[in-house]
C-alpha cells in the first residue's frame, strides 16, 4: 500500500456569491425578460451558493482570444500549484529534494511544455525528478491521477510522489455564447488547485508514518458514451461538452462497479466509514447515492463543496478527500473514492483510514 501523507486544498482568492455570478454573466450574455429569468434559474437549481474564481470578475473583459485565456491560465496554475505543492511538503515533512515522481494535472488550459518545468524551478525539485503530465481525464482526474500515484509507489515502495491539479474552469467559459452546455458549465463550474503528498510501503517505514493508506483501484470505461462530456476544441478554445443523460448513465453503472470492487476485497457498503466522491452535479450525487444503496448523508461532504465550491473537475474530489481526512474516520476502517469523467469512465480507490 502507499500511503498518504498530505492533501491539501487550495481555493483562489476571488470568492463571489452565485447571484453575483449570475448578475455577470446575464450582464456579458445581454439578456433580459424570460430569458434572464431562465438563467437565474439555472444558477439557482445547481445547488451551488460560492465560487472561487482565478481572476477578479472584471478582469475576465480582458481576455480577447483563447491565446489570452490560455497564456493567462498557464501563469496562475503554475503561481497557484507552487503554493499548493510547498504548504503540501510542508504539512508532510517531506523536503523538495525527497520528491521523487511530479504528478500534474489540468484539463482547463495546456502548453507544451506543461507547467510541470515551472514547478520544478521554482520548488527546487532534484534534476532527475520523475514527471508525468496528465491532460484530458477532465472531473474524473482526481481519482485517475491518485490511482496512476498509487501505481507508481507500488512499483518504487522507496520513493515519495506528489500530485497537483489545477483547474481553473473559468478560464474556459465562452462569453456570448447562448448554447445551453455553456449556460450550464457557467452556473456549475469553479475554480481549485489540490495537492496530494504520499510515499511506498518502504518509505512510510523509513519515515515512521501510518496515516491514511490507498489499498487498491479499479478502472471503468463505458462504451458509446464518448459525446456525453468532454471539450470541443472550437474557434475560442474549449467548448464544453454536457449531455443531460450524464447523470443516468453514471448512475447505471457505478452501483455494480463498486460492488464487485468492495466484494473482490471481502468488503460489503456497510462497512465504508467514508466516500469521498466528485461533486459532478446534484443530479450525479442523487444518481450515486440511489444507485450504490448509499444513506441519505452518505455524500453531504460532497455536497457542502458544491454548495461552496461548485465543480472544480480533477479538483474537488481532492478537495473532499481533504475534507473525509479531516473528519477522522475510524482508523483502519475502509474508504472508497469514487471520481466520473469524460470517456465515460469511472475511477474507483479503496482507502483504509
């Protein structure tokens, strides 16, 4: 097992209420009458009160061209990552030149080469230090990158890893655009950066430390779902993909993949103490709760960071893995994190606490 020696959460500076946010957006779409009436309501049924935002709102008028809000996104997820990545070793006790493997992850903006070298320059990482960018898992990244971790210290139970997404969703939003994806992607989507610290079996002996450990992950794609989610690249950039069936078809799946997960380790829903899940949607959290038999409050730390947060994709699952930690579940008990994404697919992670 590796184990987790750190997550830490990072939210932008620009907090804004979501009557803010759809006051601004009403405002760069001109709308009035029915229509403004529809947004409102829009805003209002994603069940989402605060967001965070990279920049100050007016700030967002600024940017002309994808260029712009790409050239834009690269500077502050690599200022944002930096401050994640140094308060995670820290919380840790783990030195910059301990870190053996660099984990980034965006799906909101890209560059070739990827934020990740910044990182190593600015943080003092060794030359030698292991990378392994990761675009396009989109809100199912946060499990896929942890797993991908897990992977790594399995193979190298000496080293020690870290992990960081940022995603900076705002930066993708296209001004005047009336479609209903973007309309939705606007109401729901906000911006985080996370950081997750761990090391090998091997390492975790060394250093003496017993804290929450992954114990296994399992990997679902669903076929013929591809047009469900995702990005169109388009003129202006990244044009969201959000089909309204997402929901349903998350929710007929994941109940048996979690159960043949949890039964392959002798393991039943009843006992999970915790489940830290991706805030994708009220909709994707009624649909999970239903579909894996789950009590009604199984998943409120989910929810509380949609209502504070909204959906931050790779993000928020890191966000409330944070969150889970914080409370103490019983230890040794089982956790499960769940994560969903654009392919479709599923990542599932056992944790003991």
């Amino acid at each position: 097992m590796s184990t987790i020696l750190a997550v830490h959460k990072l939210l932008p500076p620009h907090r804004y209420t979501q009557k803010e946010l759809a006051d601004a957006f009403s405002e760069e779409l001109e709308v009035e009458g029915p229509m403004r009436e529809l947004l409102y309501q829009l805003f209002e049924g994603t069940t989402v009160r605060t967001r965070h935002l990279a920049l100050p709102i007016p700030e967002y008028r600024e940017l002309n061209s994808f260029r712009d809000s790409n050239n834009r996104h690269q500077q502050l997820a690599l200022d944002y990552t930096e401050q994640a990545v140094r308060s995670a070793l820290d919380t840790a006790r783990v030195a910059p030149h301990e870190v053996d493997m660099l984990i980034t992850q965006s799906v909101t903006g890209i560059s070739v080469p990827p934020f990740d070298i910044g990182l190593i320059d600015r943080l003092g990482l060794r030359r030698d230090v292991k990378r392994m960018p990761l675009f396009g898992f989109g809100c199912g990244g946060g499990g896929a990158a942890l797993a991908r971790l897990h992977d790594y210290l399995r193979a190298w139970p000496g080293h020690t890893a870290v992990l960081v997404s940022a995603e900076l969703c705002s930066m993708t939003v296209q001004r005047g655009v009336r479609t209903s994806e973007n309309l939705l992607g606007a109401a729901l989507c906000g911006d985080a950066v996370a950081s997750v610290v761990a090391c090998g079996a091997d390492a975790a002996v060394a250093r003496g430390v017993d804290g929450p450990r992954i114990q296994a992950t399992r990997s679902h794609f669903y076929p013929d779902s591809t047009h469900m989610a995702g990005w169109r690249i388009g003129e202006n950039g990244f044009e969201v993909v959000l089909h309204r069936g997402l929901p349903d078809e998350f929710a007929k799946h994941v109940g048996g993949d979690v159960q043949a997960f949890l039964g392959d380790h002798g393991l039943t829903t009843g006992e999970i103490t915790a489940w830290p899940c991706h805030p994708g949607g009220p909709k994707v959290l009624d649909g999970v709760t239903k579909a894996v038999g789950l009590a009604d409050d199984a998943l409120d730390r989910s929810r509380k960071h949609l209502a504070e947060c909204g959906n931050c994709s790779s993000a928020s699952v890191l966000h409330v893995l944070a969150d889970s930690i914080a409370d103490q579940p019983p230890r040794g008990t089982p956790g499960v994190l769940m994560s969903f994404g654009p392919g479709l697919f599923s990542e599932l992670v056992l944790l003991r606490w």
